[in-house]
C-alpha cells in the first residue's frame, strides 16, 4: 500500500516537474512579447477564422519541437507522444497568458469575448513555443562540456569570484538581457497606468513565484549546481527574494536609462513602474542565475 | 554517443502515466473549450458591422474653471473598428460655441470606452451635442 502511494506521490511529482519546467520556458520565451501591445491589439482585431489558423500553426510547430526537444525527461519518438505534449504546451499557454493578460488587466470582466479570445491566442503563440523550447534552454550541451565548466568555475570562484557576488551579478546581467528591450517601450507606462495596489501586489507575488520556479521546481540542468552555490544565496527562498530586490533594481535602472522614470516623479511612479517592469526583469535574473 | 537512441524502439518507451493521461485530459478540455468558443463567435456577432453610439453622463465635474464631461462609446455591432472619431459642440445662446473631439484607437465588438470632454463653460447652461464622426476597419 505504501509502496503504491509512494509511486503515485512520485508519478504526480515527475508530472508537475515537467508542467512547471514547460511554463519556465514559456514565460523565458514569451515575457517579451506579452509587454508587447501590438500584440494584443492584433489579437483583438483578429478575426475568428484568423484565430484558427494560429491555434493550427502554433500546433504544427510544437509538434515539430516536440519531437526533438520538447519540455519533458522522456523524448517524444512516437507520434502519440508529440501529439499529447503539444495539446499540453498549447493549454499550458493559454493558461498562462490569461493569467498574466487578466494581471495586466488587459483581461477583465468588460472584455468582449472576442477580442479576449484574440489577445490570449495571439500571445499564447510564443508562450507554446517556449514550453516547447524549455528543454533546449539553458541546457548543457554535453556531459563533457558540463563536467569542464564545473571544474573551471570551481577553480574560478576560489580564485575571485564569492558565490553571492556571482549570483547578484548574474540576475542582474541577466534582468538586464531580458529587460533592455522591454524598458524603453509604451507599454510599462500603459500598464502602470491602469494598475492600483492589490494587481500591483499580485504581480509582485507572480514575479517571485514564477522566478521560483524557473531557478528551483524546474529541473533545469544547472539546478544541483545551484543548489551547491555558497554564499547568502544559499537558500531557495531567501535567493527568490534577493534576486526580486537586484531585479527591481535592474528594472529601476532601465527605466531611468530609458528616461521612463526620473527623480522629478512622485514616488508612487516608481514604485507602479519599477514593479511592472520587475516581472521581465525577475525572469531574466532567474535565467541568468540558471546560466553561471 | 548517440547510437543508443537510435537502437530505441517505440515498444521499449515506457507506457504514460495516469498523471499524464490527466494532465493530458485538462489540456484537451482547455484547448477545445478556446476553439470552441473561437467558433461561437464567428457563429455569433461577427458577421454584422460596426454600430458605435455615444452618451455622455449628467454628472458633470467643474475643476479649476473647466466642466469635465464623461461620455461612453459602446461598439454595439460585430466588427472591431480603429481610430474612432468622436466629437462634442457645446453652444450658449447661439454666440458661444465651443468644440472639443478625440481619437479613440480601438474598439472591438461589445466594447465600452469612457473618457471625457473638457469645455471652459458649464454644459448645463447650453446645449450639448455628441456624435461619432468616423471609423476605420482594421
């Protein structure tokens, strides 16, 4: 009985690794374009006939992915397989997307039903595409290669680097890559506009969640790795907080570089800006802490 | 070396778990629910034009001399319409006449959009005339 209960808890864990390994690499894919509004305009002026075709075409291409990369352990060689692991990393798309499109409000009860429908399956297209990629980011490419990085960054870090300065680095380099594009553009404003405290707040708990996920429920090659990783950064939950704070610094910086925000606005700007901003920049720094 | 995965055959692959086949089965009620509901609005309204209607609410706001007049525009038809125009003409007494318009960018099906027109003299002293000038289809 107990060896039963323990293979199922197991199955259930593998299943829900692989789920939130497939979501990391959706939002490391698709975060740029969901602050994209273009996006969301050509979704909502999309007809339905339109909409179909991208729900066929984002499949035909998962598909594709799915049979050499993919977001699972297992390597999907039959058809059966590809086939039921695009129908997950479509639906793990549109799952998303709607939670991040309702966050940003641009989902809400007054959303006409087609327009919603077009803004979700115009940005659940590269959404699909990154769970589809997940396997193929950040991965080591072989043993070998693996096995020589880690002796180099053993001797390395001795010699110079300490393990946080590594880690505040490397989120921050990596909000940053992620963050560039997305800083200078209408949308943070836009989006600060129509938020208030509690959306503010979720976002804020979004970010923390979804950083988690990407540097330690996500089986990504690099995790035991960062599990050995020294420093104040050693614990899952305190590294998901500090690197939330380095990101929003990264984002803070961005914004003032791209003059979005300077020191003549209210505080309250800031902090509205900051934080939209610290969505894109918290899953850069997660990838940029997966990548040293 | 990667002879080994070559040597796999689909009846050495491990069967899919009951997790999966679950996980597998939301996905498939997500995905046919959005297609589905992708279908009902093509079904549905899509076919008919645009229908835009503007009203504008009584409660007027006076802030530092200016009277703030909120208006709704509602897209009561099918289609989804780009850079609305929308226009207000207040006249008082026939020798003050004052105009106000405004662009809106995007207005989808169903959708409700509020704002509001500013003027320097109180509305309610005049008459207040609303129209949508014009629209373009995406």
């Amino acid at each position: 009985m107990q060896t039963f209960k323990k293979s199922s808890l197991s199955m259930w864990k593998q299943e829900l690794n692989s789920l939130i390994r497939g979501i990391s690499g959706g939002f490391l894919f698709g975060i740029p374009l969901l602050y994209t509004m273009e996006v969301w305009w050509v979704g909502s002026s999309a007809k339905p006939p339109r909409l179909l075709i991208a729900i066929a075409l984002t499949f035909t291409i998962v598909f594709l992915l799915n049979q050499t990369t993919g977001f699972r352990d297992t390597k999907d060689v039959r058809f059966r397989d590809a086939f039921m692991d695009s129908t997950r990393a479509i639906a793990i798309g549109l799952l998303c997307t709607s939670c991040v499109l309702v966050l940003f409000q641009e989902i809400t009860f007054d959303t006409p039903l087609g327009e919603a429908l077009g803004k979700l399956i115009y940005e659940s297209v590269p959404f699909a595409l990154g769970v589809a990629l997940s396997n193929q980011f950040l991965k080591d490419n072989s043993d070998q290669n693996q096995e020589d990085r880690k002796k180099q960054q053993k001797s390395d870090r001795k010699k110079q680097l300490n393990g946080t300065i590594a880690d505040v680095g490397a989120t921050f380099v990596g909000s940053i890559i992620v963050g560039f594009s997305i800083a200078p553009t209408d949308e943070v404003p836009m989006l600060a506009a129509s938020t208030s405290g509690p959306w503010l707040l979720l976002l804020i708990l979004a970010s923390l969640l979804i950083s988690y996920a990407i540097v330690f429920a996500a089986s990504f090659s690099n995790q035991t790795k960062r599990q050995q990783q020294q420093g104040i950064f050693q614990d899952p939950f305190s590294e998901t907080v500090i690197s939330y704070l380095v990101s929003l610094v990264a984002a803070a910086l961005m914004l003032w570089f791209f003059n979005q925000l300077n020191l003549e606005l209210p505080w309250s700007t800031w902090l509205r800006y900051t934080v939209i901003m610290g969505l894109p920049a918290s899953v850069g720094g997660a990838a940029g802490r997966l990548a040293i | 070396m990667n002879t080994q995965s070559k040597k796999i055959q689909p009846q050495d692959l491990p069967k899919r778990s009951l997790a999966e086949w679950i996980t597998f089965g939301i996905a498939v009620a997500i995905l046919s629910t959005v297609i589905g509901l992708v279908s009902y609005v093509w079904l549905g309204k899509e076919r008919q034009p645009p229908v835009l209607s503007i009203t504008y609410e009584k409660t007027i706001r006076k802030v530092d001399g200016q009277f703030y007049v909120p208006f709704i525009l509602i897209n009561k038809g099918g289609e989804t319409v780009e850079s609305v125009r929308v226009y207000a003409e207040l006249v008082i007494n026939s020798d003050f006449k004052e105009q106000s318009e405004q662009e809106i960018d995007f207005l989808s099906s169903g959708e409700v959009q509020e704002g509001a027109f500013i003027f320097s003299k109180n509305p309610q002293e005049g008459k207040l005339k609303l129209k949508v000038e014009s629209y373009k289809l995406p």
